[in-house]
C-alpha cells in the first residue's frame, strides 16, 4: 500500500490551513469510502485492536467524502484562538471591519499583549447569528413582495 501524502498550503501555519489532497490522496480516500466497513485501530506496539466510536467513524467518512472530491479540509477545535487576520479570513471580511466587530462587542475576544485574540467557536456563532439574519429579512421581504402582488 502506498502512503499517503497531502500537500500545505504555503504561508503561515495556523488552525484553519487546509490539508490540500494531492491526486493520489483522492484515489485513496476514493477507494476507502467505495470499501467502507467498520474502522478499527492498531496499536502497534501491543497489536490491540480499537474499534473507532461512531462520531469518529463519521467525522473520518466526512473528511474521506471532502478529499476524494478535491476538496481542501480543516479540523479546528472549537476553542481554537485564532488571529483578527485569521479570523477575518474566516468570515470573508476585512480585518478593520472585524476589529469593529470586536469593539462593538458584536463578537467576543480577548487580548494577549496587544493582540486581540478570537476563540473559533465565537465566529461560528457570530456566522450563524448573521445566517439567521439573513433568513428572517430574506421571508419578511418575499412576504413584502407578495403582499404588494410583487412576487
């Protein structure tokens, strides 16, 4: 069996640097998911076998399920503190616009010294409060529109 290589993006490494699948790493997690039974673990050293819980099981499927499709993957713990930069890239603004955020109290951070420091976890929420919001304008608008005999 061949080993399996995944390339890096270049840059500073953070949390969110993807693992970006190389043609090879795609037809092995290709062929892994097309063969997919139970995982099990070996520790090599005492030759025991550790059957993976399930969440693992699935949380293994979803990244095998991003690779074979070329898609990059990241795993960031939800406590991971991550840069305003970082943060920023996150959630596809500009870093003066997220330090507003931040000073606004809109989202929770902390400094180090005299860098703000912003806990992943803060940005999914933040993420989906924004998505809510996006929603809930998005069906009081059609329900403008179809009151109006606009839609």
């Amino acid at each position: 069996m061949h080993k399996s290589t995944i390339s890096k993006t270049t840059g500073t490494p953070s949390p969110l640097t993807p693992a970006i699948p190389n043609e090879h790493t795609r037809e092995f997690a290709i062929q892994l998911l097309q063969n997919f039974g139970d995982i099990h673990m070996v520790n090599t050293k005492t030759n025991e076998h550790i059957v993976t819980p399930d969440e693992v099981f699935e949380l293994f499927k979803n990244i095998l399920r991003n690779l074979s499709a070329g898609k990059a993957v990241s795993i960031v713990p939800y406590d991971a503190e991550l840069t305003t930069h970082q943060a920023a890239h996150f959630l596809n603004v500009s870093r003066p616009f997220l330090i507003k955020l931040l000073e606004a109290g809109e989202i929770p951070h902390h400094k180090v010294g005299t860098h703000r420091r912003v806990q992943f976890d803060h940005l999914l929420a933040y993420k989906k409060q924004q998505k809510d919001r996006t929603k809930k304008s998005l069906k009081k608008l059609t329900g403008l529109s179809q009151e109006y005999g606009l839609y």
